[in-house]
C-alpha cells in the first residue's frame, strides 16, 4: 500500500491531474471500477495516508486538459457526422494530439508503470457507451458498418463507412467489354481527345453495368467488382457463369433485397451482363475468390490453314489431353506480365462440331492456361500447341467461357 500511495504522490508532483488520468495509470492494476471512480479512490487513499485533507481538482488536467468532461458532447458530435445514414455497428477510434500522448508517455516511463491504460482507449470506450445510449447501435471491435475517429486537435469527427459485400455468378453475353474498368492509356484517366474526355479505354465494363444500379441503390461512391479469374475482353462468358464478389463502396444504405438488386441490375444491362446473386459476403470472401485456383472450360471456334481432314484434327486434340503446356508469358500481355514460363494442364479437349468450314472445339484447363496460344503456338512461346501438333497455323476466331469451377 505504501508503494501505491507513494506512486500516487509522484503522479501528483506533476501538476494538476484529472481523475480519469489518475485512474488509468493504474488501469490493470484493479477491476470493478471506471477510471474516474479508481482516480477518485485513489485520491482519498493518498489524502488519509498522507494524514491531508481531501479536496477535489479544481484546475485543468495536465495531461488531458479535461477531456473527460467533453465526452457527451463528442457522443453528440458523432451521431451528427453519422447523420441519415444506415448501420447497425459501429466502433470510436481517436486521433490524440502528441502532447497530450508525450505527456503520459513521460509519466509512464518515468515511475515504470506497469499496465497504464492509454487516452485513446479510455476515450474510445466512455464515447461508444454514450453513442451506444444516444442510438441504441452497438460497438463492435471486429466488423463494425462504421468507424468514427475523434480529431481532439481538430474538435472534428471523421466518419469511416466500411463496405458492404454481395456475391454471386455473372454472365457477359456481349463481346468487346472488359471485366473491370480500364484508365485511358494515354491520358491516365485524366481525360483526353482519344478517349473523349471519358478519361477510360473502353466505355464500359462488367464492372460498371453490375455497379452503375448497385450505387444508385446503395447511395455508395463506388462498386468494385472482384472475379473468379477474368475472360478476354473479345470473349463471352457464358454457361453457369463467373464467380465473383462486388465490394460497395461507402454505402448510405446497406439493407436491401437481394432479388431486388438482381432485378435491377438484370434490367439496367440488359443484353450484354446478367446475374445470379448468391448471398451476403465479407472481406473474407474476396480473399477466398482470389486465392481459389479452379479450372474452366471454353467453347472455341478454330481456324486452321489448308484443308485438314478430321481424324487428324482429332488426333491433335488427342496427344494435346492430359498434357501439361509450358507457357512463357504471351506476347499479347507481356506489357503488363511478368515474363516467365508457366505449367498449366489441359484436363480434357474435345471436338465438337464444324461452323463455317471451321472447328467447334472445347477445351478444359487448369486457371491460368492461356487459350489462344494453346492454339495457335504463340511464335513457340507455348508448347506443345494445337498448331504444333498439327503442323500447320491454327488460331481461335471466337471464344466463350461455359464453366468455371
């Protein structure tokens, strides 16, 4: 006990101190009480040892300048920088001016405190409690929908909206649009003569028509789309469609029917993107997407030079299943592809039928192998290749995701 109360006329020698501040420098050393009301025992406990008469704080706080006393008002001040939008967790974080985190910091190291709890942690919990009462929101440290930093310096709140994550499976039935947005590669989004003023490469993509509704209907400042992979831009996806997770940026809102979205989204791009929304998602699930190595299955139109009999198109096919194809980085990517050889295997590849005096074939790979140059060879950047095999040119015309697994 005399430890304690000798630790306490130390912290006092400093200047005037807060109860709170009192408290929390010896925050884990007692359970049961606030730190205000530890400070306050603490206070007593040090005058009847030291034989004073007991008086409270009346100058402001050294450390904290009283902050304590402001914690409705930031409660206050929160609810108000939220304003109309719609969550159901949230979480206080708080920006402490250096002086007042020096100051502290030079008690602690000072007397060798064991177990002080710092400011920002006192002010992020007794500024949730009142937001929580003001509310009826709960605080969630893990997953909260929205973050609210108090700026001490600044007397201002910045509110942080986390995203909200859907996914399901989309179709691209028309040809020519990326998967997601592409900056103009002259201007770099700034906006130019060559690409209108649009500051893109390409007018739309999958990304914009599934996000251009999801906006509107989550009054968010964005959409970002994560695939299972991604199709070439001449190519469709087709079939049981592209996994993927939409990541909504900042949203107002983030309770709405998922038929709904579907609906509006099916409406709005009619004719070129559909999608099958799944369920509800998280940050976890962009993780799971990205990292998940599947395979898929194409449906080509192939083009060979010269007259070739079928069986030995079928032949070529035969010595090219079950085989794995070495690809150094295509020439068509190489700009933007770190140049290195890759394996890939082709799992099955079939004929299945003619078009125009050309080859329907399907084709299914591991993730990663590159299709088009499975055909054509790639200058002998790839091998074996359909074009090898057959010794003779061959190239894809057409090609049309059906399956990724």
């Amino acid at each position: 006990m005399t430890d304690l109360l000798d630790t306490v006329e130390a912290i006092l020698s400093y200047g005037p101190i807060c109860d709170h501040c009192l408290g929390r420098f010896f925050g884990k050393r007692s359970f049961g009480l606030s730190n205000d009301e530890r400070g306050h025992s603490l206070r007593i406990a040090h005058c009847i040892g030291m034989n004073r008469p007991y008086s409270r704080e009346t100058e402001p706080c050294w450390i904290c300048q009283d902050l304590f006393s402001s914690v409705d008002e930031w409660a206050e001040k929160v609810v108000e920088a939220i304003g109309d939008r719609e969550y159901s967790t949230f979480l206080i974080g708080t920006r402490v001016p250096p002086l007042m985190a020096e100051c502290e910091e030079m008690v602690w190291s000072d007397l060798s405190l064991l177990g002080p709890e710092p400011l920002k942690s006192e002010m992020n919990r007794e500024v949730g409690k009142a937001v929580s009462s003001l509310t009826g929101r709960d605080a969630d440290l893990a997953r909260p929908d929205i973050v609210a930093i108090l700026d001490i310096s600044g007397g201002t709140v910045e509110i942080q909206v986390n995203p909200v994550f859907f996914h399901g499976r989309y179709k691209k039935l028309e040809r020519g649009i990326p998967q997601t947005h592409w900056d103009c590669r002259i201007c770099r989004g700034k906006g130019c003569e060559r690409c209108n003023f649009t500051g893109k490469q390409y007018s739309d993509s999958v990304e914009e028509l599934i996000g251009r509704p999801v906006m509107t209907m989550f009054e968010s400042l964005g959409a970002v789309l994560h695939g299972a992979g991604r199709e070439d831009i001449d190519a469709r996806m087709l079939g049981t469609g592209r996994p993927f997770v939409m990541e909504v940026v900042s949203p107002r809102k983030r309770t709405l029917g998922l038929p709904d979205l579907e609906a509006s989204i099916n409406q709005s791009a009619a004719g070129r993107v559909s999608v099958n929304l799944e369920g509800w998602s998280g940050r976890d699930g962009v993780e799971t997407i990205k990292s998940n190595k599947g395979y898929k299955k194409y449906r080509i139109l192939v083009e060979v030079d010269g007259p070739l009999p079928l069986y030995e198109l079928k032949s070529g096919l035969q010595a090219l299943k079950g085989v794995t194809i070495y690809q150094r980085t295509p020439q068509r990517v190489a700009h933007r592809r770190a140049d290195k050889v890759r394996e890939r295997r082709v799992l099955d590849i079939e004929f299945a039928g003619e078009e125009d005096d050309r080859f329907v074939i399907e084709v299914t790979g591991e993730a990663g192998l590159y299709i088009k140059e499975l055909v054509s060879g790639d200058d002998g950047r790839t091998r074996p290749s359909l074009a090898e095999v057959l010794g003779r040119p061959a190239r894809v015309v057409t090609l049309d995701v059906v399956q990724v697994e």
